[in-house]
C-alpha cells in the first residue's frame, strides 16, 4: 500500500520553493521526492541555457502497460509583482480564512499536489499513470514539454490520454474544462522609408504612412464568426513604435507588433503569409517577422472528457461546461501524441497579487482527480 500523500502540505511545500520561470528552486525534488515515496519511477532532465533556460523537467511513472493515463503540469510560476500588494509572503504559503496563499497556489501548484494525492490512492491494478512536470510554462516553452515529449516518445512512454492540471474553473471547483485552445500567433511588421524634411514629401517616403495603411487593412478583414467550440479569432495591435525625436522630419522606419488569437478555421502559417501580402501590397520597404506560439486544437467531447463530467458531477453536483476559451497552455503540444484535456482550480486569483486556493477545493480537486482514475481504470 502506497504511503498517503497530503495535497495541501505538498502544495505548501511546492510554493515554498520561489521558482519563478525559469528557475526551479527546488521545487521539482520536492515532487520527485513525494513520488517516489509512493513508488513512481522518475526521470529528471535539465534543458537549455540562458536566458531562457537552464529548465527542469520531470516525467514519473508507476505501473506498465495500458491503458497509461498523464497528467501534465508545471512546476514554474510567474513573478510575484508588486510584494506591497502581497498580505502575505509570495512564498509562506500560509493559510489564512480557509484559503492557501501563495504564488502558484491555483496556478498551478495546487493542481499537481492534488493529482499525487489522487494518485497515491487509486493506483490501477493494471496500466499506467504517468506524470509530465516542466519548469517553463510560463516562459517561453522552448526547453520544456516540446523535448519532454520527444524524450517520452523516443522511450516508449506515450500516454493514450492526457489530463493537464490548468486552473480552469471559473466562478466554482468543476464548471469548466477546457477541451481545445484556440492558436497564438505574434507579428512584427518593420517598414523602411526614406527620411527626409516634412516640407518635401516628395524627396522622402514616409514609413509611417505605409504602416498605418497596412495596419488598416488587416484590420479591415473580419478574419471569421467563431464556430460552435470556437470564439470569432481577433487580431489586435500591442506596439507602435516610430522613435522620432523631430518635429520636422521624416522618419526611416517605422514598427508595429500584433497578436492574433485564431480559431481552428486558420493555420498560424496561413495567417501570416496573408500578412505578409497585405504588406507588400503597400510597400517594398515592409518586412514581417512572426513566432507562433501554438495552432487551435480540439478534443472532440466523448467517452473522456464525459468520464470528468461524471467524476466532476458525482464529487460535487456541479455540471461543467466544456469550453475553448482563454490563452494557451502546454496543451498544444500534447496534444501531438494523444487527446487531451484541461481541468483544475478555480483560476480568479492566478497570477495576481495575494494568489490563493480554498482548502477545501484542493481536498474537493483531490477526491475528483481520484475518481477520474478509478474510473479510467475501470
């Protein structure tokens, strides 16, 4: 019989760690320890350099064969902001009025010290559950669940479904979960003139002039009216910037930055070729830079997302609403490999000052996480 985990000393002892991206502080020896003490094979990596590494990953499994079920989170948090804000310490974890305070208490250290608690109770007598833990979620992602999963892939540890620990409730534990993400796309578009004196428009051309003309007509299009799973997608503008310090001159150049949000009607790389034509309609002088940090994907709702509508439902009588809403998560890439799902904590306080979690909803979170697996397995 495996040893009986608490979730919420392990979530106290998970925030106590300050790993702010990308740094682990300690955090996932924490977690390993805690999993091998309820007999999990773990496998630590360390990815990458600086600045955006080096990055700690973890991947743990109990159990062989199928079916083999993952649970995915991250062990990093974002910066702590303003500490004046704070009533508390970031990282005490203190318990205040029934509430666990501390950066990462919801998202998402919660989730992961409930999922091992789960664990720890309801190992299958046959299959497989696995853990896959990064430290760069909230980074760039370049060192994290990309080469983790080529690593599970390489080795034979591929799950046939995947459970990611993202607070996704809204206003109550289990109103939402998340079965697809819409794409993120971000777009650096430079434009080169010709300086010159603002009373001889004719001996320059003026930079500024082709960028707005170009940021019109991309905003222009209605790029689609969502679709039954998927909000309309939306581009919006994030940076204008010129840098003239005269009053009478022309500038050289001229720059913008804009983000689009796109449904599964449109590819990043589709996107970003039609940018990039719009801007060479208006100029010759216009460049376009892009990263796309993920494409809209999809678990078509079924026999495993109904399994956590049960489980949600019998835990806690609250039916949930299967949704696409929201940023990207590190289910993007998952999903790769096998359909996947998010659903943890309510998420109201994620990434604010005075970061919290009910006790109660991390016991509550615990029990549903437990009753996934029993079922899963059954």
């Amino acid at each position: 019989m495996s040893a009986a985990i608490d979730p919420l000393a392990l979530a106290r002892a998970l925030i106590h760690c300050p790993s702010i991206t990308p740094r682990d502080e300690g955090a996932q020896a924490v977690l390993a320890e805690a999993l091998e003490a309820i007999g999990f094979k773990v496998w630590r990596h360390v990815w990458g350099e600086a600045p955006d590494g080096p990055v700690h990953n973890l991947f743990a499994r109990i159990g062989g064969g199928g079916p083999h079920f993952a649970f995915a989170g991250h062990t990093d948090v974002v910066p702590v902001g303003n500490r004046d804000g704070w009533s508390v310490e970031p990282f005490a974890a203190e318990v205040r009025d029934g509430q666990l305070v501390g950066r990462g208490a919801a998202d998402m250290k919660g989730a992961i010290a409930a999922f091992v608690a789960a664990a720890a109770e309801n190992r299958p007598a046959t299959g497989s559950i696995s853990l896959v833990i990064t430290g760069d979620e909230e980074g760039p992602a370049v060192f994290g669940t990309k080469p983790l999963l080529d690593w599970m892939e390489a080795t034979g540890n591929v799950p046939d479904h995947c459970l990611v620990g993202e607070p996704t409730s809204r206003h109550r534990l289990g109103d939402m979960v998340k079965i697809g993400r819409r794409g993120s796309v971000n777009v650096w578009i430079r434009v080169t003139g010709a300086q010159g004196h603002v009373a001889y428009p004719h001996m320059a051309d003026n930079p500024v002039r082709h960028l707005v003309n170009i940021l019109h007509a991309l905003q222009a299009r209605e790029l689609d009216t969502g679709n039954a799973w998927f909000d309309p997608s939306n581009l919006e503008i994030t940076d204008i910037a010129v840098g003239n310090p005269a009053v009478n001159m022309i500038p050289a150049q001229a720059e913008a930055r804009l983000n689009i949000r796109f449904n599964d009607a449109h590819t990043g790389a589709g996107l970003v070729q039609w940018i990039e034509k719009v801007a060479a309609r208006e100029t010759a002088g216009a460049g376009v830079e892009a990263k796309i940090s993920g494409e809209a994907f999809l678990t078509e709702p079924g026999d495993f997302s109904a399994l956590l509508a049960d489980a949600i439902r019998a835990e806690t009588g609250v039916e949930t609403e299967f949704s696409t809403s929201g940023g990207t998560s590190d289910a993007r890439f998952i999903r790769r490999l096998c359909p996947v799902v998010e659903f943890g904590l309510p998420g109201q306080s994620m990434h604010k000052t005075d970061e919290h979690v009910a006790v109660d909803d991390l016991h509550a979170l615990t029990r549903i996480y437990g009753r996934i697996l029993r079922d899963y397995f059954a």
